[in-house]
C-alpha cells in the first residue's frame, strides 16, 4: 500500500480509489444468491490478506465501489444535472411566454400568472423527489 505517497501510484481525484477482487462463483440457484456469494467470498479474501482496515474505511469491496459510485452520482445531479435542467426549463418558459405574447391578448380564461405558478411548483415539486434526499440545501432560482 501506499504507492501515490511513495510516487508509485496516482491518485484519483476527486473521488479517490475502491480496491476489488474478481472471485470466481459458486455454482448457485439464482444469480442474486451467486452475487452475494460473491459479495461474501470478496470480504473473505480481503480480510485474509489482512485488509479488514480497508474494509472498515469504506476502500474494499464491491460494496464500497457502489458506494462511491453514487456518491460521484448524486454530486453530478447536484452540481450539474440539476442546475442545467433548470436553467433549461427557465429559458423554454421564457421562449414559450415570448411566443405566446406575440399571439396577442390571451383568452379570458388564461392567467399567465397561474401557469407561471403551476410551472414553477412542478419544477420545485420534481427536484424535491428526485434530489433533495440526496442534497442539503437546495437552491432554485426561477
């Protein structure tokens, strides 16, 4: 271990590295059972060879590769996905409003306010289940 801090490794920022291990399967009924067959022999090597500390850092293991998968994931919602998607629903209302002004008056039953508002919910509504269990503050601006 230690090969980044001795120059002869690289370290992989932001999000680090997961050590994994290829066991061969167990011949098994259902491929889920094979998985956690799997699962449970990869631990077992681990801590054969002496990695328990890996494991109980979160850095070995199917499991913990999973982990930084999503966390990687839901940093790329948050920081990315989110804002370019609203920005982008923001700019097609403003188009969509535009176009429609050219029409003229609108009709006696149309509120440009209340649509506004009924947008606006359903952007504030969608982020909220989608995100914001994986978020700590959100931050819409329309």
């Amino acid at each position: 271990m230690g090969g980044a801090e001795n120059g002869q490794g690289k370290v992989l920022e932001p999000y680090g590295w997961v050590a994994t291990t290829n066991v061969p399967a167990e011949q098994c009924d259902t491929n889920f059972e094979r998985l956690q067959s799997q699962a449970q022999a990869e631990v077992g090597i681990f801590k054969k060879l002496g990695f328990d500390e890996l494991l109980t850092q979160g850095l070995a293991s199917h499991g913990a590769l999973v982990s930084r998968l999503n966390k990687a994931f839901v940093n790329n919602l948050k920081t990315t996905w989110v804002p370019n998607t609203l920005r982008r629903i923001c700019e097609e209302q403003g188009k969509l409003e535009f176009e429609n002004a050219k029409l003229g008056m609108p009709p006696a039953h149309t509120n440009t306010y209340e649509i506004r508002l009924t947008v606006e919910k359903a952007i504030l509504k969608v982020s909220c289940v989608l995100i914001v269990p994986y978020l700590d503050i959100v931050h819409i601006i329309i």
